[in-house]
C-alpha cells in the first residue's frame, strides 16, 4: 500500500517518511504551516527589497501583509466552513475549532485581494504597483 507521506525514490532504494508534525509543550506544529510561515517572511523580505522599484517604500509592503495576512486566513476559513457546511450545520459554534483544521486555499486569495484593495485605498497607496510587487510581476527598472 502506498502512503502520500512517503517520499521515495525506489529505484536508489530511498524511502523517507518525513516528520509531519512536531510538538513544543501542549502546542503541535505542523511542518506544513511552518513552511507556508517561513514562506511568507520569505515573500515579504523579497517584496520589502523590491519595492522601491515599484514606487513604494518598506513600511507599504510591512503595512500591506500585516493588514492583509489575517484577512486572508479568516476568508480561507470561512471559505471552507461556507463550503463544508454539513460538517458545522449541528454544531455552528465548532466554525471557530481552528485547530482541528480546515481553510481553503481560494478563500485566502480572494480575502488577500479584497483586502490589499481597502488597506491601499485607506493608505492612499498604489494598487496596481501592489499588486504587481505581491504578484512578482514585472520589472519596473
């Protein structure tokens, strides 16, 4: 039977199970949300350098993710909620068990859209240059 969590590679005769989890106290951190975590910081580190050549400064983009970050993941839950009802339909109140999982990857763009376009309308930023720094778009040299 093959397993999903399996990386193999059999003709080398390599099979690794990496570790999907881990645990800091009562705390369980999935390897998942801390690689999509470092991925942002990534994303934002790029972003901050680059904005200069997009007309915007450092404290936009920080500004930017820091308002749209939690936007985004309240759309994705509510996203997979909206579209798992069945699942809550009983118990309404289990809609904010966070940590028994589910979000949805089109909810946290369409909140990460709605949201980049209120906080640069409020910040009387750029909103197409925002989005083609957020976007990796083209090169504005």
């Amino acid at each position: 039977m093959y397993r999903y969590t399996n990386i193999s590679f059999p003709s080398l005769g390599i099979d690794i199970d990496p570790v999907r989890e881990f645990s800091i106290g009562p705390v369980s951190i999935h390897m998942y949300g801390l690689i999509i975590a470092f991925g942002l910081v990534l994303a934002t580190v790029y972003c901050m350098r680059r904005a200069k050549q997009f007309g915007l400064t450092e404290d936009h983009v920080l500004d930017g993710v820091l308002t749209v970050t939690p936007f985004a993941i309240i759309c994705a839950r509510a996203y997979y909620c909206a579209f798992s009802w069945e699942l809550y339909a009983d118990n309404p109140i289990s809609i904010l068990y966070i940590w028994e999982g589910g979000i949805a990857i089109y909810g946290a763009i369409i909140g990460a859209v709605i949201a980049c376009v209120l906080y640069c309308r409020g910040a009387k930023v750029n909103l197409g240059a925002m989005m083609d720094l957020g976007a990796l778009g083209r090169d504005q040299r």
